[in-house]
C-alpha cells in the first residue's frame, strides 16, 4: 500500500559479493510484498507486486500514523542490510544516527557519516585525565560478553571459496626480494609532474607491478592459465584482479586487458575499483574473470606473507612493505628499500622452475 516514486529504492539484495539496489522503474504503489526481510531468495524470484500509477510528491501524508509508528518501533525498518551490517559491527545505538532515508530510514551512508563524525571528535577533543579512584577496580566482574551475529552472504563466500583454494589445489608459495630505490626515485621525481598530466591521478607502485606482471605473463602462458577439468585453458590476455579491503570483506575486482593501459589508467582503474569497493558499488560484471591477481599487504604493514589463490587462477602476486635493510652490493653493506614479494602458484600446472622465473621476471 506504500507509493513510492521512480528511482526510489524498493530493496536491497546482498548476494555473495556485492549489494545490489533495486529502485522503481516509474511511480507507483507497492501493492503487495511476497517476501519477507532476511529470507534466502533465488535468481528471477518474485519479491513484490508494483502497480504503477500517479502519486502524490509528497508522500510523508500519505502513510497513515499506525503505519509511521510500526516503523518508528522496528528497528529492523530503519535500516537497510548494509547499513545494519555496519551497525552491528560497530555495536552503534541507530538513536544517534540522523537517518536521510525515506520515512527517517538510516543508510549505509547516514552510519559511515555517523562513524566519520565520531573519530573526528575522538580525535580532536583532548584525552581525559582520569580520575584516580575510577583507575582502582571496583572488584571483580564475571561479566564475560558474547555476541553472535550471523555471517553476511559476502563473508561466508569468501569463507567458502578460500577454504576451496586450500583443499582443492596443489598450492605452493616461492619468495623473491626487490630493490625498490629505482622505483622510488623515479616516483619522487616525477610524481607532481605526473599527477598534474593526468588530472589528479597519482602515481603509486601498484601501477608499476601490474606492468610488470603483465610483461611477466606474455613470457610464462602457464601462470596465466586456468585449469577446466582435465583440460588447460590459455588465456592471451591479461585481465588483473586487484584484492581490495572493505568493510565487508576482501574482494577482487578485474581491469580487463591491462596489458594494453598506460601507468596512468592502471593506478585511475585501481583507485576507482576501490572506491566503489568500499561504496559497495561495484557490479557483478566488476567482479568477474581475472587471469592473474595482485594483492598489496604491504599497506597495512606486512612484511611477509603466503596469499591464497583464487580459482581457477594458477597464479597471484603477494606485494609487502617496504622496509630499510642493511644489504651486500659489490662487497660492501648499503642500506637499501627492500620488499619481500611472494607469488602462490597451482603446482598442478606450474613448476617450480616457471614460477621462480615468473617472479625474477617481475623483479627485473
């Protein structure tokens, strides 16, 4: 019995990697719901009745008092899937979040505004002196919480195909050490110029590696192949998915034929793969193929690591931290910016010997 008016949001679908947004295709009436929140559906199922039709713009008279006091009582009606996701991850009370949505709703973007606001005080009211007899325990508290949330769609997928990569493949892991002091320089000294040619677009190291890799893959097929079966699929592109962290999980976007960007479409590509990551607005379309995956741990500031692959790749790139060490050059010890880099292969179809000059390959 709800009107809503074209482009309105009718329903959020959370599936296993991305949400997505259902509006109405032109004004109208809901005339009748066949599906409830929080049930399980499947592709091309019937959610709802629309009956198009004029209606009023402002709709707020519309709703009877009842109806805006059944939503004003379910907290379950103020919040969408994604915004109730956020909610319950940060243990927020949604009474002092200003929803913008329609009928007070809060959106994802209302929490991530809310929790943006937060850190801003945190951070710019000074830290109390406590007082010293709040120091002093009280005595002692059994008090020992728990809370059980359910895994979203996205998390228990990743859950799933993860534990896929480990058991289904033969999967190894081999280390090579880089030299990042060319690429630093040549970073220093040309990354103004760069950012203003190409419009704010700045250069990172991503850009270089994902060069790299695709130069990488045109001299070894192998590690740019999948496994069908019993059969080898060759692929003579080169589409590189770039792990991104969200709120809701790793996901790993594709940019398609990343053999034929420049430096500049590689580091635009990945910047805006990664925005949308984390605005959950990525498509399905986003999300699927890859040939190869490069994934940067170093920005959070690991030193070392073994990356899980993703089927049916054979093949992905583990990027770490750039850190100082103290190394042998020409008989004497210089201080250099190394990175560890680690590349996971599927030893059913790679061998030892390809993946090691892979990844020379990538270092050179």
């Amino acid at each position: 019995g709800e009107s809503v008016l074209r482009d309105e949001l009718i329903v959020e679908i959370e599936t296993d990697k991305v949400v997505l947004e259902v509006v109405a295709p032109e004004d109208g009436v809901i005339s009748e719901i066949l599906v409830a929140a929080g049930e399980t559906i499947e592709s091309e199922q019937l959610l709802a009745m629309f009956q198009p039709g004029e209606v009023s713009r402002d709709k707020g008279t519309e709703d009877s008092p009842d109806k805006a006091e059944q939503e004003a009582a379910s907290s379950d009606a103020q919040l969408g899937p994604a915004a109730r996701q956020l909610v319950e991850e940060h243990s927020l009370d949604i009474s002092d979040i200003q929803g913008t949505g329609k009928n007070g709703r809060i959106t994802k973007e209302d929490v991530l505004k809310h929790l943006k606001r937060e850190q801003q005080e945190e951070r710019a009211s000074p830290p109390a002196t406590p007082d010293i007899q709040e120091q002093l325990p009280a005595g002692p508290s059994s008090e020992r919480v728990e809370r059980r949330v359910p895994m979203t769609r996205m998390r228990a997928k990743i859950a799933e195909r993860l534990l896929n990569a480990s058991q289904e493949t033969a999967m190894l892991t081999t280390f090579n050490e880089v030299n990042m002091a060319p690429v630093m320089a040549l970073r220093s000294k040309y990354k103004e110029q760069f950012e203003k040619t190409h419009n704010g677009t700045r250069l990172g190291f991503m850009g270089f590696f994902v060069k790299a890799a695709c130069e990488a893959l045109k001299r070894f097929p192998a590690v740019n192949a999948s496994i069908d079966g019993d059969d080898i699929v060759y692929h003579g592109y080169q589409d590189i998915g770039v792990a991104v962290s969200t709120d809701g999980g790793l996901v790993v976007p594709v940019m398609r034929d990343a053999d034929f960007m420049s430096l500049a479409d590689i580091e635009a590509a990945i910047a805006d793969l990664g925005q949308r990551a984390r605005d959950n607005k990525l498509g399905i379309e986003d999300m699927t193929g890859g040939t190869f995956t490069v994934t940067n741990g170093g920005v959070f500031g690991s030193l070392m690591s073994t990356p899980i692959l993703n089927p049916p790749q054979t093949g992905i790139l583990g990027m770490h931290k750039i850190q100082e060490r103290p190394m042998a050059v020409d008989g004497e010890v210089v201080i250099l910016p190394m990175m560890y880099l680690a590349l996971s292969y599927d030893h059913r179809l790679i061998d030892g010997k390809t993946a090691v000059q892979f990844l020379v390959a990538i270092k050179d």
